[in-house]
C-alpha cells in the first residue's frame, strides 16, 4: 500500500486508539497472521531472507497505520494488501531477482478473447496425484508473479473474489478471470512438467 | 455474488447447443470454476446442478476439474515454507512491543 494510499484511507475513517489498544490490537488480530503473511511472502520472493524482510516490514507499516484500521473488520486481507503493495512498489525494485516476465504482454495475451481456446492442456488427474508437493509448487512458481497471486490467494488462503479485488486493487471480474487463466497457466506448467518426467504417455 | 449472474446465464447459453450438448467445454471450466470458489449465486447455482444431473459429459468436466483442484491445493498445502522461529520476535521487537 503506497504511503498515499494508507494517509488517504486514514483521513476517511481514523481511530483514535490509545497505547493500550494498539498494542492488543497488533497481538490479537495482526500477530495471528505472520504464518501466512510469510508464506505469501516467500511465494513472492523465493527467498527466505527477503521473505522475512517482507513480512516485517509490512508489520511495520501496519504498526505505524493502525489508526486506519477498524477494529473487528478483516486484518488479514488488510495486512495482505499491504504486504502485496510493499512487494510491488519497493521490494520489487530492489529484488535480486528482477521480473523476467513482460507482465502486460503475458495479461493481454491471456485477456483475448479465445485465449482460452488456443490452451489444450493434457493434464490428468492421476498424473498429478503422483506429483510431490515440491513438484507442483515448482509449477506455480513458474507462472507470472500477478497470476501466481490469485491462485494463492484463493487457494491457500482461502480469499473470496470481493477480498482479492481489495487487496489486490482489481475489479472483482478481473479476478474472476485472472484466476481462471492462472490455473490455465498453472495446469500447462504441470502438463510441461509431466512430459518432461515422462508421466503423461 | 449477484456480480456474476449476468455473466453465468450468457456463458452457460455459449456452452450448450440447441440439443442441450455441451459444445465448449473450455468456457464451461469457467462456470465450473465459478461454483468452485463459491462465487455462483443461487440462481446459477440451480441451473448448473440440474444440468450436472442430466448432462453425462458436464457431470464428468465438473468432477474432473473438482479432483485436479482439490490434488493441487493438498500438493501446494503439504510443501509450505519453513517459518522462521524468529520472526514473530522480531517483529514485536521492530515495533518495540
């Protein structure tokens, strides 16, 4: 979340907590969070010690914002919100790994219409019932890093589509269909990876 | 929810021929998708249930794509990052609580 951002919402809806809150506040309903915070994180960066860079920082931000934040709403998808910002407006920058892929050249391609047309991905079940964990992980990190995004979101965390627009600053019919070519993607990645292993005969 | 009921019934009609057939099963994945993540309003969701009933080729994409959803998620949920014992500290410690 852009330091514009967060000074924008405090102004439409500030508390006014005390010491004592803020501190119960960030135990409470931020702390309980850190594990997933730094598997996104770490989903994000491939890095361990980036990831923890990540997660503390947003942390930090989330300390030093707190009277934007309303009590009792969703903290998590707060926090993820500005931990993906974080990640796109400075981490990124600074990365030891620059992005490799033309992220607007790969969502046009996939915003065409009969871009779902030209994917025949042969990929079955079963192929990928013998696949371990560290192998389709390898898919997924394989995928551009936005559409890597929704596919974490929705599917280890757990994020409805509403939650996912907010944090991700998208409208929701734009995650619709983002999380549909990410799994696309996400399926040819594992075909790929089947052939190559010889899986799929 | 409701976002998407417009969307739903002009897809489901691209999906199907006069004869009920599914003709594109690409485009029904996205419904399928759909009712999946729990985005389907109820209105939709009585339309696509009923024609997994009496569809054999939807019934058979529909569970096909619920399977490689759920072998994905349990491979991406068993191969999770270490979290760093220190990390909840440090973070504490960076905000001085």
């Amino acid at each position: 979340m852009s330091t514009e951002t967060i000074q924008d919402e405090q102004e439409a809806k500030r508390q006014n907590y005390s010491e004592a809150e803020k501190s119960d506040i960030f135990d409470t309903e931020f702390m309980p969070h850190v594990d997933s915070m730094y598997s996104f994180a770490y989903r994000l960066t491939f890095d361990e010690d980036d990831a923890k860079d990540l997660v503390q920082d947003t942390y930090m931000k989330a300390f030093r914002f707190i009277n934007s934040f309303e009590r009792g709403t969703n903290a998590k998808a707060w926090l993820f919100r500005i931990l993906k910002n974080s990640f796109i407006n400075e981490f990124r920058k600074k990365s030891k790994q620059p992005a490799k892929v033309d992220y607007n050249e790969v969502e046009q391609y996939y915003n065409s219409d009969d871009a779902g047309e030209k994917i025949t991905t042969d990929l079955r079940v079963e192929t990928v019932q013998h696949m371990i964990g560290d192998e389709v992980s390898g898919a997924l990190n394989a995928i551009p890093v936005d559409f890597r995004t929704v596919i974490i979101l929705s599917d280890l965390e757990g994020f409805t589509y509403e939650e996912m627009s907010k944090i991700l600053d998208i409208p929701i019919g734009t995650v619709r269909s983002r999380l549909h070519r990410a799994r696309n993607m996400l399926k040819e990645k594992l075909a790929e990876y089947a052939k190559e292993m010889g899986f799929n005969k | 929810m409701a976002e998407f009921s417009e969307w739903f019934k002009v897809t489901f009609e691209k999906c199907y021929c006069e004869q009920g057939n599914l003709i594109n099963e690409s485009k029904f994945k996205e419904l399928v998708q759909l009712v999946l993540d729990n985005e389907a309003d109820e209105a939709s969701l009585e339309i696509f249930e009923e024609k997994i009933r009496t569809c054999v080729k939807s019934s058979f994409t529909f569970e096909s794509e619920k399977s490689m959803r759920e072998q994905i998620r349990a491979k991406l949920t068993e191969h999770q990052a270490d979290i760093p014992n220190d990390l909840a500290q440090a973070i504490r410690k960076s905000v001085n609580l």
